[in-house]
C-alpha cells in the first residue's frame, strides 16, 4: 500500500470518528429527556427490596437492559433501512404499555386512598423470591419500551448519515444509556449504607451528612415513585403526540401537562378495556 493510500485511509477514518463525535453529542441530548424517564422510573422500580437484594436485582435488571438493547438495536437499523413505516406503529405500541402500566398505578394508589390500610405499608425487605423474579421480569419489560424510544431517537438524530456512523452512535447511546442509567441508580439505592459509613467517622460534620443520607433516602425513593409514574405518562403521551397527525391541531396537547393528560387517558382506556374483558370472559373454574 502506497504512503497515499494510507493517509487517504486515516482521513476517512478521522473524518467518520469526528462525525461519530458530533452526532453522539447531538443524539445525547436528543435522548436527554427520555433517559431521565428511565432513571426516575428504574430507581422506583429497583428500590423495593430488601437491602441484601437491591444490587443483585440492580445487577439482573442492568443485564435485561443489556440484553433488550442488543435485540432492538439491530433490528431498529433493519427497520430504519427497509420497512421506516413500522417504526411508529411500534412506537405507539409502547407507548400503549408505558401508559397502562402508569394508569395502572395510579388507579392503584387512589384505590389505596379510598380503602384506608389497617396497617402501615411496608414496601423494604417484604418481597418474597417469586414476587421478586415478577418484579425483575416487569422492569425488564418497561426498559424495554424505554430502551426501544431511546435507540429510536438515537438513530433519528443520524438517519441521515452513512451506515457505519448510524452503528456506531446508536451503539454508543445504548451501552452509555444502561450504564449511566443503572450506576446512578445504583449510587441511589446504596445511599443510606453510604451515609451509615460517614456515621462512624470521628468528625461531627461528617456524621451530619451520614444522618441526611439515611434521612434523605426513604424521600428520594418515595419522590422517585412519583416520578417515575409520571415519566411513564409523559413518555406514552410524547409518542402518541408525535405519532398521531390528528393531535397536531391540538396545541394544548402538544404541551407537557397535555402530553401527561393524554397518556394518563390513554392508560385508563386499557385498564378499563382489560377489566372488561375480564369481566365478559372469567377464567375457567378450575376442574
């Protein structure tokens, strides 16, 4: 190979990484918002369990994420490349999901309101090993969804670039996406061991702060329950906005309180159709 031939190659090479570079930053703020969503809703999601079992289970969910971004990657660039129109009916069924599951627990804890508990809720170290397999397998799920906006976003931002370029940022945002996404949560969970680490040290200032991180914890993760709620509605509401032309001549819609609105009735509409299917087709006597 000519020394010609070999610069030519290097300024190719230096030109699609200084392209990956900039489209990388631009599809990082693209997905800003989403990946937000997903932090709010995998930390409420993670922080229901024994303290003995928050990084194990961190741990399963984080290689669920892995697992459902290596799916939905390859087959977002055949999609993007062969059949673009499937995209947003998937989407919009996603969104569906997002919305029932957040619809869901609203309905649940207005129910919970309405029937006054006879005993104080105790949702820490009071998750049995099959309720926590179904609660692994349930944020797996809703990452899903979430993963499936945050590569579609990605791949957006660079549909327009060449193949390599659309690989490797869409590759990239997933990989950062989980871990950023998964240690932040994980910093999260272990905050009051954290704080109960500072407890021990000799200066005063120090424990303070160790007393703040125990006392602050129960409150982020109650506040991060709301959250996540509400970032699964604003998720539903945001693709069914984007997607559906009709609601572009509804302004108020297009806002974020008409977005939440929208995914919130959206989810209740699924609830209420699951509720009667149930009631118009029982599950069989048992036998």
């Amino acid at each position: 190979m000519n020394i010609g031939g070999l610069f030519a190659i290097l300024d190719d090479v230096a030109a699609t990484l200084d392209d990956v570079a900039i489209m990388s930053k631009v599809a990082a703020k693209k997905t800003a918002g989403i990946l937000g969503d997903d932090l709010a809703v995998n930390a409420n999601m993670s922080a229901h369990f024994a303290s003995d079992r928050e990084l194990p289970v961190l741990w399963a969910i984080a290689k669920g994420s892995l697992l459902n971004k290596v799916i939905i990657l390859p087959l977002a660039l055949l999609l993007s490349a062969f059949a673009p129109w499937m995209i947003g009916p998937i989407l919009l069924f996603g969104a569906l999901y997002l919305s029932y599951e957040g619809a869901e627990k609203v309905l649940h804890t207005l129910m919970h309101l309405w029937h006054k508990p006879t005993t104080d809720s105790k949702p820490h170290g009071t998750i049995n090993q099959s309720s926590e397999k179904e609660k692994i397998k349930q944020a797996i799920t809703t990452d899903f969804i979430l993963s499936i906006e945050i590569i579609i976003l990605a791949l957006g931002t660079v549909s327009e670039s060449p193949l390599l370029t659309r690989i490797v940022v869409t590759s990239l945002i997933a990989v950062l996406a989980t871990i950023g996404v998964y240690g932040l949560v994980a910093l999260l969970v272990r905050m009051d061991d954290f704080g109960l680490y500072l407890l021990k040290k000799s200066n005063v200032f120090i424990q303070k702060i160790g007393n703040l991180l125990i006392a602050l914890l129960p409150k982020m993760i109650q506040a991060l329950s709301i959250i996540g709620v509400i970032a699964m509605l604003l998720v539903a509401g945001g693709i069914f906005t984007h997607n559906l032309m009709f609601l572009h001549h509804y302004p108020l819609l297009n806002s974020m309180i008409g977005e939440f609105i929208l995914g919130l009735i959206a989810g209740i509409t699924v609830v209420g159709l699951f509720v009667l299917k149930n009631r118009l087709m029982p599950r069989s006597a048992h036998l």
